[in-house]
C-alpha cells in the first residue's frame, strides 16, 4: 500500500523534473537506477531511500527538504474530489502553459491574463 508521504515525495521529484523539463530516461541516467524506477518513485509505488532523495536532489538542484515542502499542509489522505488536480504542479500541461506564459511580453500576458479569467468566469 502507498503511504501518503511516499506519495507527495514523488510528486516533488516529477515536479520539479517537469519544471527542469528533464525526462525519466535523463533523470533515471544521472541518478543511477532505470527508468521505471524512476516512475515507481514518482507514484509513490516504491519508496526512495535517503541516499537516492539526497542523489535525486542534487541532480535536479534542490535541498532534500523540498521534497517535504506542503507535506504539513495537506490531510494524509487525499479525500478531495474535484475537476481540479489536487497539485497543479504536477500535471505537465499546466507546467508547460506556465512556461509559455511566461515567455510572452508583460503587456500581452496581462491581456491574455485577463481573457482567461473572462472565459473562466462565463464557463
């Protein structure tokens, strides 16, 4: 059975992999195990010992403790039901509209800003 915090750890990895735009293969590469181990740590299906966080961490440029972040923030289970993901950080299609987002000039992402909080809003 998957344990809460094992979970959250291993949507940290794939956050911040996603946000460093590294896949599993590269991840899996420089931290020595394979790929699909790599997706066991992320669903939180096997745990990550302390020396592979520490690993993991160095490579993907964070301290241990982000992997920790909001873990006291959050109910052990995840009882919330919504259209919403519970961590938008995780989901790879609103990593890559945020990067996008902001590549577009301040004046532009203000207006495209304000069109999405209007069509939102209409929904």
């Amino acid at each position: 059975m998957k344990h809460p915090v094992d979970i959250h750890v291993g949507k940290r990895i794939r956050q911040r992999r996603l946000l460093l735009n590294t896949n599993q293969q590269q991840l899996s590469d420089q931290v020595g195990v394979n790929y699909q181990q790599v997706q066991k740590y992320e669903t939180g299906m096997n745990r990550v010992s302390a020396s592979r966080l520490w690993v993991i961490a160095k490579v993907l440029n964070v301290p241990v403790s982000f992997f920790f972040e909001g873990l006291n923030d959050q109910p052990l289970a995840n009882t919330r039901k919504s259209d919403f993901p519970v961590d938008i950080m995780t989901d790879k299609e609103a990593l890559e509209l945020l990067r996008a987002y902001y590549t577009i000039p301040e004046n532009q992402r203000r207006r495209l800003f304000d069109l999405a909080r209007a069509l939102s809003e209409a929904a």
